[in-house]
C-alpha cells in the first residue's frame, strides 16, 4: 500500500529485473516510512511487486501522504557493500504545522530541531531590544500538526522621542531561502538579507516612513516544496509586497504565479537563461546573471586557445538545458563544433563513458555541486582528466567542493583532487572587486568581514551561496531603493505603499519602474538591470591550480574586452589539443625483407625463362604438343609477370619521389592483374575444355568427341576473353579513379577473380579421374589451381586486415605470389623435363616415332575402354550362369524328394515278398545331375577373361 510509480523509464534495468538475474553486488527492498512510500525510478507496478533486490547505484526516494513531509534522508543510494546510504539516519513522515508560528513581529524565532515545522519542533520566542513577549515563549508542534499554545506577540515598553515602532508602517517581503538541497544558498545569503534589512531600517533617508520586513521559508531548492510554501506566502496574513526566491528552478515556478498576484520577483540566486523570457516573466528580476553571460566568456577563451571542437555534459534541468542551447549558438557563430553532448538525470556514469568512447578533449560541464562531485568521481574512474583533457565549470561552487565527504561517491579526497586539477571556471563578478563605498556605505571588504562576523566564524568553503551573499545583499537594497523612488509618484495618485493588495496594479506597475531604472553601486558591483530583468556584470576566469583557484583573467561581454593576467598554467607544454591530432608520417618497407623477397623472385624468373624455353624448344615432341604447349607457354608467361609485380609492390618513398606512386601503383596493379589473367586464364581454359568433352553421360557423343579433331584456336579465344575482361575493367578504373583504390572497385575485382578461382576448383575436382591424349597434363593443371586458389583466397583478406602494418603485408602478398608461381611452374613442367630425360623422348626421337606409330598402339585411353567393355560383357555372364544354378538346385531337389518317395515304396514291396531291386550309387542316370549343366563344367577359356 506504501507503494509509488514513477514515469520514468529506465529499459536496462527493466530488462535486468524480467529475466530474474539477481546481482552479485545488490541490496535488499527496505520498507517505506509510516504514512508514506518509496518511488521506484524506472519500474512498473508488476515489476514493484516482485522485485527482490535492487542494483548498486540505484536511487529511491521517499514520498508522504497528504500534509506530511519528509524528516531525515529523502533519497537513498544502494551501495557496493549491499547496504542503503544513511540508515543510520531515520526517515519518517510528518504532519507540517502552520509556518505562520515560525515567525515573530519584532522578535526572533529559534527552531529545533532545524528544519520544517513537523510534529515534535519546539519554537522559542524572544524579543528584540525596546519590545516585551506576551503569552509563552515556546511552543510545540504535537502529532496532529498544530502547535500546543497559541503564538506570543511583541509589545513596546517604552517609547523613543526619534524612533516609536507604531509610527512606521511595515512592508513584508516574503522571501524563500535554500538552506539545504542541491545549492544551500540560504546559508550565506539569509545572514546577509537581513544585515541589509537592518541596515535600511536604521536610514533615515531611505523610506523615513516605512519599516522593512522579511518573512522566510526553506524552499530546500525543491520546486515542490516551494510549492507549498508560496502558497502559505500568499494565503497567511500579512500581505506580501514583494517576493524573493532563490534557485532557478523555484524562481520559475514563483515567477510565473506570481503575476497572478500582481507581485513583482526579485531573485538573488537565479542563473537560468529561460528566466529572461518577459512574456513568461513579466515581473521577474535578478541580481544574479543570468548563466548565459558565461558563454560569451568561454567563446572568447576557445577562441584564444585555439579550439575549434568542444563537447558538453549536463544535468538534465531547465536552467543548464537553455544554457547550452544559447552556448550551441554562439559556437556556432564563431566556427566551433560541439562534437559530442551528454546529459544524464542523477548518475553521470554512462555520459561520462561516452564522453571517454568518443575522444572528448575540451568539455563544459553544466551541473549543481551535488552533481558535479558525481561526474569526477566517475572522471577518476575513467581517466578522463591530465595533460590531454580541459574541463570548464560552474564558478559558484564552494572553493573547497571537491573536498566535502559525499557518501552517494566512492572516491577519496585524493583521488577527487587529481581528477580536478587545472579545470578552469566562469564566475560572474560577485564582489566588486575596486574600494568604492556604495548605496549601503559600506565597500566590499567590509561587507565581508560584516558577514563573517554574522556567521559566527563558520567556514566560508564550507557555508552555500557564501559567493552569492553580496548578490543577495544589494537585492534588499535594490528593493529598499526601488520601493523609495514610488512613494513620490503614489503619493501625486492617493496611493500609499501600505495600500498595496493582490489585486492593485497601480502599484505594482510604479514599482516596476522604479527597478528597470535601478541604478547603484553594491557591494557586488554596479547594480542595473538589462530590459529582461537580468544583472549585467563582468566574468571572473579561474583555474584550479595546485588544489586552490587563482583568478587568470576578467571578460567585460558589453565591451568584448578580456583583460588576461598570463599566469594560466597547464599539466603539459601547453593548452592541450581539441581532438586527436593526426600526423602523417611515412612507413618504410624493411630493405632486408625487400631485397629478400625480391631475390626470390628473380629466381621465380629466371625458372620461369627455362620453362618456357624448355616448351619452345621440344614444342614438336608428341608428348609436349599433346598438353597444349602455346597455353602452358602463356601460363610462363603470366607467371614471370606476376612475379615481375613485387618488384613495384615493395617500393617506397625511399626509391622514388611521392609524386611518382600513382604511376608505380598503377604498373604494379597492371603487371600483376594481366599475370593473373595469363596464367590462371590459361590453366582454367584447359580445365574447362576436358571438363566440357568428358563429363557427359551420353557414351556415344563421348565416343564422337574424343574421336573429333580438337580446334587450338577456340582455347586460346577463351584465354583471349579473360584477358580483354581484365584490361577493359583496369583501364576503366585507370579513367574513373586512377590514383586511390576504393572499396567499391577492389570488392568487383575480387568478387570477379574469386567467383574464376572458386569455378576452377570445381572443375578440377570434376576431372581428376579423366584421362585423355588431347590434353595429357590436365591433372597437373587441376593441382596447380588448388594451390593458386587456396593461396589467393587466403591472401586477400589477410592483406586487406594488415594494410596497416607495411612489412607483414608486402611479405604474405609477394611471398604468396612467389609461392603460387613456383608451385605453378613446378607442377606444370617439371614432370614433362623428367620424362623426356628419363625416356629419352627429345625432338630426334619424336620423328621416329611418329613414322612408327608405336606410341598409338600403346594407348593407355583405348586399353581402358576395351577393358571396361569386356568387364561389363562377363559381368552379364556370370549374372546368366547364377541364374542357371539356381534354377538347376531347384530340380536336384526335387529329384532327391522323388528318390525319398520311391525308396519307401521298395522297402513296402519287399516286405510283400517281392525281389529286392539292387540300386548303386553308381547309377549317373539316378543320383548325378546333367554333366552338360553341372556348376563346375563352365568353360575355362571363359573364367580366364576375368583376370586379363
């Protein structure tokens, strides 16, 4: 019942939590706080119900019922140890009693324990000097949301000729401070409203008449939570002139009611760009910049460096979403590329990887405090900091952020300060930085050691919006001031400023006017606003130097004017580069492997010569003329070509001028693609025609091809084909493209060769067990093919894989084309000089017997044939004779049972007293099967054709 749904989605973790995985590093559901439940990020109301454990870094957040709110811990984190963050903190659900008692005309209110006014607060009442308390000095809030005594008020006891309290009227500003939350700026900025307040009330020449009062509220930076305080604002006695927030996000959400309330909005702690907007914010001011006035700081220092590409990582809220779309602009104005921009919600982890993946270098990052302890932690982790990487951030961060414990990370202090060194920062000028004595007559100095005194000696690093406590300073004197200037011109209409109401725009309008015109000097420097509200001021420039932040430079955007000190100072020589930067530098071949390779191939050369010479030479040799001489001439030529080809293939910019490898790349994809086309054309035509001749089932039409004359001119038109494909397709890349090989030309060249090399092993394979006269090498062709193809095959892809690496490529490509020529050549001609030595067949030899003839006689073609023939005749042969023997058992048996039958009728008359008949064995009519059809008188001179 305690259980709450958010919309967010979160698919990765969904996914995790359907297919049952359980985490090794988990932690378990814990229960919600009484009257409240538990938003579950990410999960549906199914996958709630039966989720068991949650992962590391997942966040939960406690939410109350009605007018409860939240006491302790609001979000908890799991960590790696299994455990929640805080449990040592209780969270409970509260009932909240009325705010009004939290206040006391002309006294003080002290609260405990610190925080919203829930069951259990106990409130102490004092007054200030001059005033008595009536009723008790302390009340309580008890467990049904109201306070258990009514609330005490100040009454004067005694009376000041030059000041009576009942003789000035009092104007209430109701005002939201941040103690707690994502930017703390109440801390400082509280202290400092009310040493302005004091400080007006006591001058007699600002609003002689009228007292200033400040009614104040935790907005804890929560737009909810201010939420209901704006409405406690406006809905509780006394009426509020003004309204003063701070954070961006509750300034918009105040800022947009409050037109509705005729109520003019004066933000000291507000920095989003979308405030500017005056049809959304009619009545909206600041003193605090609006965050856009960084960017034209951060353009200009791009721009001195010299960065042409930058990246960005931002919290995913209103205020640093418009900041970066206004930066996106100005970049784009000024020729700078945002290359890669991330946003995350409330863990960087994944933004921060991709920042990492994709080679990020210059990198503005706009987040809260909170957040940006998060993003270098996970920085740390990834090694996204050092001499290579610049981080611009916020300026208004405590001086000492990066130091302050965070249990929701898990780096060290150590850790956290290597990762932020030398990150620069954009501030806008808080503090006027000359001795100049303003509108409060006090100069800034002195306005510090004032608050300081007020802080009770806390740590300046250590206490929210510490920067931004002059800004909230000259607010309340830009108010007093403004609210001085209208009581002339109300006064000419009859209106007073104590007149004014929700639903007066008289006056409203006149203050209005009094603050565009504002004009002063603050504490924080000269105080005027731009035509949509916002301050107008200078830019400090800071950089993280050695763990603390030196001032390197000030930007004036109204004049375009930076004002640069020099003392920046950087991890390496310098500011680093934007992106990876790429130096061309040129790789040698190794001479050695050259030379070697290229020593091998001379000798692939010169083998290649005497084959070919050898081919020529005994071209009239009947053995030589009948495996196609001018085709295996080609194929050593083709070979010598290919070989010819590592040559240009091995060099470089150490032989030749750059300017002249178009023309080298060019030879060398000649020599090597005709080489190509020769040789294997050559091989492949012969394997076609034998595969084309001696494959058909037909035995007739075999019997008229091999007895056809075989036409020389159709395989060498068939050589011919494949070399015209293979010049036609180089010169038309030699015209399209003729000095870079693209992926497209080199895939249609391989996909052509390969499709030629993978048809060449099929038909060698087809015939390896056809023998023929008219082709008599054709098997040693078939091997030739294997080996080229399995080289090739294998060559391609791997040289494409280390096109990187010069030596490793130029050794498999040229050391497997040296290989597939020697194979070539060996196989194709070294059998043909064997036999012709060891058989003595040379041209002399070969005319004898032709005019002999011998060698027809002696055809191992016709010798196959004839035996196949007789084979299959005996084979009819002995299927008729087992035929016959059988059908002979047949009639054995049952001449056997005739004999059985016969016996026993002899014996049946002999025992009757007839003579006994006397049967031998000897009888051949009665016991022996026909000699002419006996198994064993088949004809010998038959059996004897079986084993010829």
């Amino acid at each position: 019942p305690h259980i709450f749904m958010s919309i967010h989605t979160a698919p990765w973790f969904i996914v995790v939590i359907m297919s049952g995985f359980i985490f090794k590093f988990s932690c378990a559901i814990i229960r919600p706080p009484r009257d409240g439940g538990i938003r579950y990020r990410g999960l549906t109301q199914e996958q709630i119900r039966s989720v068991q454990v949650l992962p590391v870094d997942y966040e939960i957040e406690y939410i109350c019922r009605g007018n409860r709110v939240i006491v302790g811990p609001k979000v908890r984190k799991c960590l790696p140890n299994g455990t929640w963050t805080d449990l040592s903190q209780s969270s409970r659900c509260l009932l909240l009693c009325p705010r009004v008692w939290t206040s006391l005309e002309n006294g003080r209110v002290s609260s405990w324990p610190v925080g919203p006014p829930v069951e259990g607060t106990v409130l102490h009442y004092s007054c200030l000097p001059g005033f008595i308390l009536t009723g008790r000095n302390s009340s309580q809030c008890n467990k049904m949301g109201k306070w258990v005594t009514p609330k005490p008020v100040s009454a004067s006891f005694m009376v000041s000729c030059h000041r009576h309290p009942s003789s000035k009227k009092k104007l209430y500003i109701g005002a939201l401070f941040p103690m707690s939350g994502g930017w703390p700026g109440g801390q400082a900025c509280l202290p400092a409203a009310q040493m302005a307040l004091d400080l007006v009330n006591k001058r007699t020449d600002i609003l002689p008449d009228y007292e200033l009062e400040l009614i104040h509220y935790d907005s804890m930076c929560d737009p909810g939570e201010a939420t209901k305080l704006l409405y406690d604002l406006l809905y509780t006695e006394p009426i509020k002139i003004v309204l003063m927030p701070g954070c961006s996000s509750v300034s918009t959400l105040v800022a947009e009611a409050a037109r509705m309330w005729n109520l003019i909005v004066l933000s000291y702690g507000s920095s989003s760009p979308a405030l500017s907007n005056r049809q959304r914010f009619p009545t909206f001011f600041r003193t605090h910049p609006s965050a856009t006035l960084h960017n034209p700081t951060r353009v200009q220092l791009f721009q001195k460096w010299k960065w042409t590409k930058i990246a960005t990582i931002q919290q995913t809220t209103e205020v640093f979403t418009s900041t970066l779309d206004d930066l996106e602009e100005r970049v784009k104005e000024a020729g700078i590329e945002i290359s890669v921009r991330q946003s995350f919600l409330t863990d960087p982890a994944v933004a921060v990887k991709n920042l990492k993946r994709q080679d990020a270098r210059i990198i503005v990052g706009l987040f809260y405090e909170t957040e940006a302890r998060k993003v270098f932690c996970e920085v740390f982790k990834e090694k996204l900091y050092g001499k290579k990487y610049v981080w611009f951030l916020i300026g208004w961060y405590a001086d000492n952020w990066f130091k302050i414990k965070d249990p929701s990370i898990n780096c060290t202090v150590e850790q956290m300060t290597e990762a932020v060194e030398g990150h620069v920062t954009t501030e806008i000028v808080m503090l006027n930085p000359e001795t100049v004595r303003g509108a409060s007559n006090l100069t800034s100095q002195e306005f510090l050691a004032q608050l300081m005194s007020k802080l009770g000696g806390k740590n300046p690093e250590e206490t929210g919006g510490f920067q931004e406590a002059p800004l909230a300073y000259d607010a309340v004197w830009a108010l007093a001031l403004a609210f001085n200037k209208t009581v002339g011109p109300l006064k000419a209409k009859g209106h007073r400023l104590e007149d004014f109401n929700y639903n007066n725009r008289d006056i409203t309008s006149e203050i209005y006017r009094a603050m565009n015109t504002s004009s002063f000097e603050g504490v924080s420097g000269h105080v005027v606003f731009d035509a949509q509200g916002s301050r107008m001021a200078w830019t400090l420039i800071e950089q993280l130097q050695g763990g603390s932040y030196k001032k390197i430079g000030y930007y004036d955007s109204t004049k375009g004017n930076l004002s640069w000190y020099g003392n920046d100072k950087w991890i390496g020589s310098g500011p680093p580069a934007d992106q990876t930067v790429v130096i061309e530098e040129f790789r040698y071949l190794s001479q050695k492997l050259f030379v070697s390779v290229s020593v091998f191939a001379g000798l692939g050369i010169l083998l290649g010569i005497v084959c070919l010479t050898f081919n020529i030479y005994n071209s009239n040799v009947r053995y030589i003329q009948n495996s196609q001489p001018y085709l295996n001439n080609m194929t050593a030529v083709g070979c010598m070509m290919a070989l010819a080809a590592v040559f240009p293939l091995g060099i470089d910019g150490l032989h030749v001028h750059r300017r002249q490898f178009p023309v080298i790349c060019q030879f060398r994809l000649w020599l090597l693609g005709l080489g190509f086309s020769l040789a294997y054309g050559s091989m492949f035509t012969k394997i076609w025609w034998v595969h084309t001749v001696f494959t058909k089932k037909d035995e007739k039409k075999d019997k008229r091809k091999v007895n056809q004359h075989l036409e020389p001119w159709k395989l060498y038109a068939t050589v011919c084909v494949l070399l015209g494909i293979d010049i036609l397709s180089l010169m038309i890349w030699q015209i399209v493209d003729p000095l870079h090989i693209t992926v497209e030309s080199a895939g249609v060249v391989y996909g052509y060769k390969g499709l030629l090399l993978l048809l060449g092993i099929f038909l060698a394979y087809e015939t390896k067990s056809i023998s023929t006269e008219k082709i008599n090498d054709h098997r040693a062709v078939g091997m030739a093919i294997y080996n080229v193809a399995v080289l090739c095959m294998i060559t391609a892809p791997v040289t494409m894989i280390l096109s990187s690496q010069q030596d490793a490529s130029f050794a498999f490509a040229s050391l497997a084309i040296v290989f597939s020529v020697y194979i070539t050549l060996v196989v194709l001609f070294v059998p043909k000089m064997r036999r012709l030595i060891t058989r003595g067949e040379w041209q002399s030899d070969a005319q004898e017997t032709m005019k002999t003839g011998s060698s027809t006689n002696n055809n191992d073609e016709e010798k196959s044939r004839q035996l196949e023939r007789e084979n299959k005749e005996l084979q009819k042969i002995i299927q008729e004779k087992e035929e016959r023997v059988s059908e002979l058992r047949n009639q054995l048996s049952e001449r056997q049972a005739l004999r059985s039958r016969r016996r026993a009728s002899t014996v049946t008359n002999q025992n009757h007293s007839s003579p006994p008949i006397a049967i031998t064995q000897s009888d051949p009519s009665l016991y022996q099967p026909d000699s002419k059809i006996s198994r064993n008188n088949c004809h010998t001179s038959r059996l004897q054709l079986l084993y010829k």
